[in-house]
C-alpha cells in the first residue's frame, strides 16, 4: 500500500494502547461510522498528567494509525501539553498522509481533546 | 504466505496468448492501419480480424462492432451519442440507479446540457424491475440504459425482459453495458434484444486500452471523438492495433472456454459465500445470491471498514476490493449500495471478493483461514462493536 | 530491393526501449492503477512515472496532463470539452481551415450543439496570420484552436503569436494540436502560452493508444469521457498502463535526442526537397518552405494521380502517402490542400514523403533513383500531359 | 495493397494497349481530374469490328486498371458487344475491385461507349 508511509503501516499493523478505560476520567468522541472513521478515546488523569490513554477506532488504516499515534503523543503528557497536539502534529509524526485522508481520517487529535473536555467539565461539576 | 489475488473484478491479467498476439504490432508491424502500402496490410487485417471474433463473441455482425479504448468510453459514446444524435425526437434518458459512474455520469451531464434522466430504481438485491422501467417510458424517451451485471454487488439484470418491454413500450433505443459480463457469461445481442451494447477487454483477459461498442445496424448516433475515417467515421483515431489484435484473442479464448470457466467458478463462489456467512456472523451479502457474475462475492461486515480489511489481508497476500467510502478515490459513498438501501455506516463495511481462472478451492479455504482473525481483531478494537 | 519507410507521418515505430517497457505491465504487473493493493502498486507509479516524463517534455507540471487514447481523443476533448463548459461566457469558436480533422469535424459538431464556428483561412504556405486571428475574435468566444504544425503540408505556426494575440485580445482559452510537434520539435507550453495542448505517442516512436491533453491549472473543461475517477475525475475508463508508460519512454527519448534527430532529418529533408523540385518539371512543394517539420517533405506533381504513384513507389519498396481524393477513404479532396488554394485536379497529385529515425541518404538517394521513371510513365499514360 | 486483387495489380502494373491512336474513328472520355480519375478512348472500326482501342488515363490503381481490361475486352468485339460491356463485368473481370472505388474509378467501359458513340455521329454526319 503506497499510499501510506512506513510509520503509518507500523502504527496500523501493531496499534499501541488499543482498547478502553473502564473508569476513565474521560471520554470523548469524534467522527462517524457513515464517513467510515470514528473514534474513541478514554484518559486516565493524575494531578494533570495524562497516565493513560486508550481508545477504539472504526475506520480505515490512516484512522487507525492517527489513533495509535496520538495515544503515543498523549500518554505521560500534562493536559496542556496535549490540548497543544493537533491533528497536523500528527500527520507530521506519522511521516505524512495520503491528502485525501488527511481531512477525514486524521481525527484522533479531536477525539482526544474532547476526552479531555469531558474530564474537565466533570471535574468543574465534581 | 499464500498470494491470492481475489480483485478480477478490478481487471484480469491478459492471458499469454494475448499478450503474444499483441507483440508484432508493437514491433514490425508498426504500420496504420490506414495505410495503402504493406506496412498498413497485416495491422488492417489484424483490426479486421479482432472485429469478426468480437463480433462472434456477442452474436453480431463485425460491421456492428466499433472500438474504443475502454468501457467508460463505450458507455459514454452510446449515451451521449443516441442523446445528442436524436435530441429533435426527445431529450429524455433513463438509467438505473446501479449503472456504472461512466453511465450515471455520463447521463448527469446530459442533464447539464438540457436533457432530463430518470433513475430507476433496484430491489434489495439491486436487481432493476422491468415494470419501473416501463414506468419511466416517455413518448420522449430516447434511450434506456441498464446495466447486464453490476461489478459491485455481481447482480444480473433481467436485461432480455427489459429490452422487450422498451421495446414494445416506446420508441427508445436500448444500451446496456455489458463491461462486467461480456466474455464471463453468455452475451448475444439478438436473444438480449438490445440496440447497443458495450464490452471491455480488460475484464476478460484482454488487454487494456481495448474495449468495443455493438451499434445496431441503422441505429442514429452521433460520434463522441470525431475526426477521421477509421471505425467507419464512428470513432476517429490512429487504431490502437496491438490492443484490439489482443482484444480479439481474448474473445475468441472467451467464446471458447466461457463454459468451463463458469463451471469452474460458480462452485468456489458458493463455497466461498457459504463459508464466508456461516462462519463469520454479522456479514451480509450483497447482491442477489444466485443471479450474480460467476465468481462474484460481495459482502457488508458489520461494526468494521473496509480499507482495514484490505490492509490486513494484504498482508496476508490477498488482495481484494472494497466499495467502502475510504477506498473510494472520490470518498463518497459507493451509489450502488446507497441504492439497494444499505445504511451507510453498514456500507463501509464492504468488501468484495472477485475470483477468475487462476483461483482454487485452496484459495477460498486459505482466505477462511486468514479472515476471521482480521474480522476479530478489527471488531475488537471498534467502538461500534463494543456498543452492539 | 531497398526498403524505404517514408511515411513516418502516419505512424512511427514504437523503440526498443518502449517495447520493453510496455511488457511488465502486459505481464505479472498487470493489476489496476486504482488497486489498494499490491498488484496496483507499480501499475499506479508507471502512470505517474509517465505523466512527469510527459510533463517534462512540454514544460508543464505532471498534474497538468491528462492522458488519452489518441490525439484525436485529446483534440475533441479539448474543442467540446472547452466549449460546453464555458457555454454561459458564449457559444463562438475559431479554428483554422487547416486544422486536423478530429478538431475540424469536433468544430462541426459543436455548430449542431448551437456554436458557431470561425475558420481562419491560411495564406499559400498554409500559414495563419495571427491578424486573421485576432479579427476573428470576439466577446463571446470561448476557445481558439490553431494547430502547430500541420501534418499534410508540414507548416509550422506561429502559434505563440497567436496566443500571445488571443490572450490580449480575448478571454478565450487557446488551444493547440501539436501532434505533429511534441517530441519531434521543442514544445514549451510556457514559452507557447497556450492554455491546452495535444499530443499522441505513436508520432514520436511511443505507441499506439496513448495521447495525453496538457490543460492549464485553473482551466475549466468538461470530461468528453465522464465515469470514475481516473485522471483526476477528467478521463474515466481504466488506465491503459502498458501504453502510458511506453509513452513516458518515448517522451523521455525525445527530450533527449531531439536535437540530434532534428539535425540528422533537416539536412535529409532539404536534400530531397532539392533533388525532387529540380530534377523533377512540374512539381511544386506544399506547405512553408522552411518553416516545416524536420523530415517532411510533400509535393502536387502535375497531371499524375497520387494513389498511382504510391502503388509504383511501393513495387520498388517505397512506403508513402498521399492526400489525393483517390487515397482518402473517404474519397473527399483533402480539405488542407483546398485551404491552400490549390485546384482540385493538382492537388490529386500531392504525395507525401515523411522522414525519421531511420532514414538515411541513401534512402534520399534511392528514391530519387525510382521516382522520376515512376512519374514519366504515369505521364505518359496521362490525357492531361498530352494536352499540355 | 491488399485492398486490390491480383488481376487488377497485374492489370495496373502491366496495362495492356495504352496510348493514343492519331488517326482514331472514335474518341470519347469520361471522368475529371477533379475527381482524380479520367480516361480518354481511342477505336478504330473496320466493319463494325473495334480492330484497335487504346486509351490514356489519369487516375488511381483502380482507374488504370479498368482502363486496361476494358482495352482488352473491347478489341476484336463487334461495336454492339462492346456497347453490352458494362462496368460491372469490368469489375467482375477483374475479380472485383474495393468497394468504394466501384463508382469513381470504374468509368471505362463508359468512356469506350461514348468513343463508339463518337464514331457514330461521325458516321451518320459523314
Ligand atoms: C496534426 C494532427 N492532429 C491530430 C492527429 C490525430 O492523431 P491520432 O491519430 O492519434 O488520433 C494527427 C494524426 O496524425 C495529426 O497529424
Ligand atoms: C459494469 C462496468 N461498466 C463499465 C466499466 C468501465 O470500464 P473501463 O474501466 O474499461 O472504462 C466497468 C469497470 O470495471 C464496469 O464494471
């Protein structure tokens, strides 16, 4: 697939820190299953640091990969320092992507973000 | 690591003897075909000779078979060439709502330029019902067209009942796009009843670049690429002899072993359709499950995408298609399976399994082997699984 | 008996290195250019390995190129395609009279749509004057379509005058069919100005099958063929691989040894100009002089009929052709030598000599061997020389 | 050149009894240069008998040929059998010739019809 560069394929082929947080601080969601890309990110948070990030994605290689590199980005970092991550930074870490995917599938930044609004919002309310 | 190649629905390999036939015309017989001296004779007669074994493959005569250099370009000249060429009787099309973009599109900018299009549409098998297509008949109808078989979800149409029914209901000529049936399965014009009819070498075995259009003799059609006298006017430009000579290998190879080629794929795809939905749950197929190309499989995944798919079993050597939105060049959703009513989230899904002459039971069995993992690991990490 | 190809006007020989790099895609890489997996993968890069190879040749960016089937394909592409979509700035068309038939008769068909067409006329040598142009114009035109070198009478335009005249004088878009140029003489969009430009591999040792239309970034065209997404969504059907890379070889070849081959052909081409006008009484070159193609040589021989000479040359191994009304199949005088003004009866004895690649002096010379018997004896059997 | 059959290349190649005859009894052409094929006929008649034909043409393969078999039918032949000579049985003599040269180049058996007339008005004048 040519299309995708090595980075991409290895963050497609081996996705790190897959799956979900059952008691995560929080959860956000971007994208939809009829644009084909959709995801989910879960954050585990202690005294503003990103301990763990988790997520599932429905969607194709690129969508994956985005995932997969974001939860990489993210983990270990402070909220800030991950609200700063945008979905560029993320084509960048990922050697590039394909144009066309470059709108639809790069959407883990969001999705990450949103979890960190939802902690947020539910640590005001708390 | 097997390698299975399950997309001959994307296009075929040429077979030897095409691509052997092909050779002198790249080499010493370079020569144009309009050329009165020797080195027009052998590229005419080899253009000539494509024609009559094009012409034997679909029940016509070869003075009804025109060249073109794909069947985008053949639909496109009878679309457009039966529109513009008789806009004085009408400026009304109508198309199924399954037909091939170089149909749809081809009709949409008809529209453009003041015609009007209905769409008919299809069942949940995508299959076109002949009493729609009487409905959308108009006094100023002037061509239906309706697909043979879809390559997308490997439906046939009932394409001799419709011809009939236009035939008797109007005054409109008839097309079909024969693109993915042409050299797979039986295709005579006459039983067919058609006035046009258009085939691509690429899909069974021929070479690229070579595909035909059957015009009925006296049918009104104004060319798409006009210029000079080759195809009798029809269609101008220097012949592209190597092509069409390998063009016409392949149908003579077609009309010879269609038969055994059938015989031999209808039962790997049942078997592999009957694998592929009972060993894996929420998997659909698409299309109707006996009216279908030989060697045809389409299914829906359920809760997973498509492209994912085709990365993972890439890397297990099998290569295949997908009508999903990410695969789509256009990123749009497939209109084929918008219109047989599949929710578009369940579209992406899509995966399509097109098998040929070099395909085995052993292929079917490995892609059972391969499968169901990557189907396991996809849903595992999908939020839409998890949900369900 | 020596074998003498002078007809390299109608089609040349594919090189050795096209050939060889047409194969593979023939062979094992035979998959579709669209493919997600790995049998697209070479097919997709041969594709855009040719289209900056293609793009290199003229000048342009490779996402300015656009491949076709033919020159005829890309010149009807570019009169209809500019025309229809541009149809709410105005329906006015210019062409010159000397223009190929597949932009002359794509003109026409535009007239039945509505257009209405201007042919600028030509002066002796078959060359336009820009002036006739530029009265040409007006506010509603859409595109002007001048040649750059015509392939009858092998005169050369001035066609970056003319564009230059368009542009300041007009709003239409500027098209030229350099068929005849690109990859046998500079061809430099920029340096040019025009807005589109065709050109067709099987001229310039490419092969058969493979045209390309450059379009300008920014120019609006509608698809002649509508369908997928090949092509940027401007020219559906499936790639036809093996062609497209033949011709990025033959592009590649020619930007290379252009030069040479101008230098090797000129000489050729005036030597046997020199030689036919002298030896030879009433003969008459057509076309400019010097402003012609490297390699092109035609002649009116009085009182003769063309299709009788080319018979003759060709016992003696000659390979040639004429524009007599005898030689067209569509039995029609040859509209480019009516331009000219040269009456009917004398322009049935134009012959055409084209020179390439392999033409030596000794071709030159052996022609000039057989060809005055030739011409003496059909005189002798002429009524016209006997009255003269 | 496939498109013509071996008769009429040996009859092009080869013409029987071209040329003019100074002292004709008939003469009568056919066709223009404009249209690129012209004949002129030549006969000599002794006692209604066509003892010589001869002709010039101008024109294609085809043209030439026809001329030639013409020549060759003619000779010998009564006036009223030359007159039966149609252009068809030209064609068919010359084992066929290309469709699209059947009108234009296929003018000599008219071009020796309008000699034979030619000679008659002569005779009927003198
Ligand atoms: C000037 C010119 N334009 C267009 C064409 C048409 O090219 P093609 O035969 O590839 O369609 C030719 C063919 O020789 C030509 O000489
Ligand atoms: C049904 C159908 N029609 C038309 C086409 C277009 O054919 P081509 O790619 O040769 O233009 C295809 C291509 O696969 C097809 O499946």
């Amino acid at each position: 697939m040519p299309t995708y560069s090595e980075k991409v394929m290895d963050h497609f082929a081996n996705p790190r820190n897959v799956g979900e947080i059952e008691d995560a601080d929080g959860v956000g969601s971007e994208g939809n299953p009829v644009c084909g890309d959709m995801m989910e990110f879960y954050i585990k948070v202690d005294d503003g640091l990103l301990t763990d990030v988790k997520y599932k994605t429905f969607g194709c290689g690129a969508a994956i990969a985005c995932s997969s590199m974001v939860s990489e980005m993210a983990k270990g970092k402070t909220l800030e320092e991950a609200k700063g991550i945008t979905n560029r930074d993320v084509a960048a870490e990922l050697e590039g992507l394909p144009k066309n995917k470059l709108h639809c599938s790069n959407l883990g930044a969001d999705a990450l973000h949103k979890a960190i609004e939802d902690y947020e919002s539910k640590a005001r309310e708390g | 690591m097997r390698d299975v190649y399950f997309d001959y629905g994307a296009t075929t390999p040429p077979r030897p003897e095409v691509v052997e036939a092909m050779l002198p015309y790249l080499k010493e017989q370079f020569g144009n075909p309009l050329s009165l001296h020797r080195y027009g004779e052998a590229p005419r007669e080899a253009v000539e000779e494509a024609r009559e074994k094009v012409a034997q493959l679909i029940g016509a005569r070869s003075n009804e078979i025109y060249f073109t250099a794909s069947g985008s370009e053949a639909n496109n000249m009878a679309v457009k060439g039966i529109g513009l060429m008789n806009q004085k009787r009408g400026k009304h099309l109508v198309v199924s709502a399954v037909e091939h973009l170089s149909v749809i599109n081809a009709a949409q900018t008809m529209e453009k330029l003041g015609f009007e299009v209905t769409k008919v549409p299809v069942d949940k098998h995508g299959v076109v019902d002949p009493a729609d297509v009487e409905k959308a008949l108009r006094d100023d109808t002037t061509l239906v067209s309706i697909m043979h078989a879809n390559s997308e979800i490997g439906s046939i149409q009932p394409v001799g009942e419709i011809a009939q029914v236009v035939k008797e209901r109007s005054k409109a000529y008839f097309h079909t796009d024969a693109v993915a049936t042409a050299g797979n399965l039986p295709v005579d014009v006459k039983e067919l009843g058609v006035n046009l009819l258009s085939l691509a070498g690429n899909q069974f075995y021929g070479p690229k670049g070579a595909g035909a259009l059957y015009i009925k003799r006296g049918t009104r059609i104004m060319p798409l690429i006009d210029g000079g006298v080759q195809e009798a006017g029809r269609r101008a430009g220097t012949e592209n002899v190597p092509a069409i000579a390998g063009l016409g290998v392949a149908a003579e190879l077609a009309t010879a072993d269609m038969e055994e080629r059938r015989a031999q794929l209808v039962p790997l795809r049942d078997r592999l359709i009957g694998r592929i939905t009972s060993e894996i749950d929420r998997i659909y197929l698409t299309g109707h499950p006996t009216q279908r190309l030989p060697g045809h499989v389409s299914v829906v995944v359920e809760y997973i995408e498509g492209e994912a798919m085709l990365l993972l079993l890439s890397m297990q050597g099998v290569a295949a298609s997908s009508g999903s939105t990410c695969t789509s060049r256009a990123l749009k959703a497939s209109h084929v399976l918008t219109a047989l009513d599949i929710e578009p989230g369940l579209a992406n899904g899509s995966l399509l399994l097109t098998l040929g002459r070099d395909s085995s039971v052993e292929d079917v069995d490995y892609f059972m082997e391969v499968f169901p993992p990557i189907v396991d690991r996809l849903r595992q990490m999908s939020p839409l699984y998890k949900e369900a």
